[in-house]
C-alpha cells in the first residue's frame, strides 16, 4: 500500500486513550553564578563583533553583496563607482598646489613677460623723478630759509659783539687814536635805548665786511660820503640790515619824535633826537644823505644824523629813512649822557 499510515502502536496502548499532560518547559535554576556566566558570556560575544566590525571598516573592505551580478553591479553604483574607489563620479583630478606652480620651469616667453610686468613704465619713472625734485627743492629752500632766518643772525651776533668788545678795550688801553679808518674797519657804537639796541659802527657799507657782519655801516665813500658825527655840520648817514644778518635796524620805523638815538666813540657821546622818517622811497633816492635833506623837514645846515633800511620787511624793493637832529655832545670824560644811564 502507497498510503500513508500511523506506525501501529503497541498493544497495550491502542484503542485505550492516556490522559493528557500539559506540556511545561525546561527552566534552568536562576542562580547568582549561572547568571553572571551568561552576562559575561554576552559581553565578550558583543565586544568581538564590534571589534570584527571597525577592522572590517578601518581596512576598507566590504562584503561582496549576496545574489547575482546584476545586484552586485546596483551595490558597486551605490558604493561610487563600478571599480568601488568611494571617489565622487563629479571629482576630477587634483589640481596642483601653488608651490608646485612656482616650482615648474617657465618657458622664455613667460619669463621676458614676467620681467616686463615687475619693471616699472616709463610713466612711473617721470614721477618718481619730479617727486624726487619736488621733494629735494622743497628740503633746500627749508634749509635755505633756516640759514637766512636764524643762522645768519646767530653770527651776526656774535661777530658784532666780539667787534664791540674790541672797541671798548682798545679805547679804554688807549692804543685806537681817532682819525681816518679803513673800510670795514669799526670806530664807534651806536645805541638806541628804545629798541634795545647796540651795535658797532663800521667804515663803508659793504655786504661782506660791515653790513652781514651785523654792524652798521657808515657812508664814507664816493658821491655817498656823508660827515662824521664830530664834524661842526654835516648828515652823519648809517646803513643796516632790517632782516637777517643781525637786523639791527628791524623796528626802527617804531622810533617817534623825541626818542634818543646815541653814537659813541673814543672820546665823546653824540646825542639825536629823532624828528621825522620817511617810510618808503626809491633806493635810488640818494638826496636823503644830502647835507640838508629835502624830505627831512631840515631847512638849514646843521648837525643830523640819517637811518637808512630795506622796507618792507624780507625784501629790499624799497627804503626806510629816519632823521634825527644832534642835541648834545658830551665827553667821555664826564660820563655817559641821561639817555644812556636812565
């Protein structure tokens, strides 16, 4: 027979029914030992499959896929590429750094135009050059101005001074006899209590000598000669400088009617009192040094004394002129006059 049929039971069993026995599992005793087994059992189960897993990740490789070469070609499409590199399809290849650039040898032509673009054009130049000159005049009129302004006068001081002192002991040594002396040469000292000012008084007016020594120069020479103070009548003419140079006669337009103006010499005080100016005539106008001058309010011959300067001040386009009229001459030997002590 093809059937299938139960195997025959025993003959004690069949046709009698064995009461039924629920069926109950087996449940292992749940001691502190056996469970602390089973914990440990199942940590070091988990820490070899974490450990399988992050070597199997650190070294890159993966599981080939399970199935057939279709759904391996769909896993390798997913993973980047069908070679598996995990490089995006997009990703080109590496550009070169920029030292590598710079490192690579240039060609002739890249080299002439890289020369070409670090030398400076001709319009860069030119003006480094005009801001060259510019910067140059600009350091040499500063230095020029300061030489005028300052230096000059800082030794005009001290070349008038030593002059003055000179003066002083020779006429107290008695080895200066008054009479007639050389150009440049100094003979008296001129004082102006109101400006605080004095200063030696040379023969002649020559730049270089008298007037950018810091002294006053007296006309002595050719159609300009003018009288010595000691003369019985005459114009008694003196030049100074307004700036620089000393400036001895810098604020003489300052002096008003009335003020004193003394030259002393070797053996006497003259004393002046100014009467009038004339603030600004023609260089060329010499008839201010005349005996009588026109302008100056004089009418007849007298005993007068002439300050001629540059005006206005830092230029030498026109003159100041002040007068002034003799109202005493004293011996040294009675002292020094009031103007002087006061």
């Amino acid at each position: 027979m093809t059937a299938l049929r139960p195997e025959r039971e025993s003959e004690a069993s069949y046709g009698e029914q064995q009461p039924y026995e629920p069926y109950e599992p087996y449940v292992p005793p749940l001691d502190d030992e056996t469970v602390a087994l089973r914990l440990s059992d199942l940590s070091e189960r988990i820490g070899e499959a974490t450990s399988a897993s992050g070597a199997s990740s650190a070294t890159g490789v993966t599981e080939s896929p399970t199935g057939g070469r279709a759904a391996r070609r769909k896993a390798a499409k997913r993973r980047g590429g069908r070679h598996g590199a995990g490089a995006s399809p997009s990703t080109g290849p590496a550009e070169p750094s920029a030292g590598e650039v710079s490192s690579a040898p240039l060609s002739r032509v890249e080299a002439r135009r890289r020369a070409k673009a670090r030398k400076p054009s001709p319009g860069v130049l030119v003006s480094r050059a005009i801001g060259e000159v510019f910067i140059t005049t600009g350091v040499l009129m500063l230095l020029f101005v300061t030489y005028q302004l300052w230096w000059t006068n800082v030794r005009a001081h001290a070349q008038a001074g030593k002059e003055a002192s000179n003066l002083q002991e020779e006429w107290e040594s008695g080895k200066r006899a008054p009479g007639e002396f050389a150009p440049g040469q100094g003979f008296a000292l001129l004082h102006i209590p109101k400006l605080d000012v004095v200063v030696p008084i040379a023969e002649g007016v020559s730049n270089k000598k008298v007037l950018d020594r810091g002294m006053v120069g007296h006309y002595s020479e050719g159609p300009l000669k003018t009288a010595m103070p000691g003369a019985k009548s005459g114009n008694f003419g003196l030049a100074g400088h307004r700036n620089t140079h000393g400036e001895p006669f810098r604020y003489i337009n300052r002096l008003s009617k009335g003020d004193e103006i003394v030259v002393e010499t070797q053996d006497d005080y003259y004393v002046y009192k100014m009467t009038s100016s004339l603030p600004v005539t023609s260089p060329s106008n010499t008839s201010v040094l005349n005996p009588v001058p026109p302008q100056s309010g004089f009418k007849e011959p007298g005993r007068y004394i002439t300050l001629t300067t540059c005006t206005p001040e830092f230029t030498s386009k026109y003159r100041l002129i002040v007068w002034g009229k003799m109202v005493e001459e004293r011996p040294r030997s009675k002292g020094k006059p009031d103007a002087l002590v006061n």
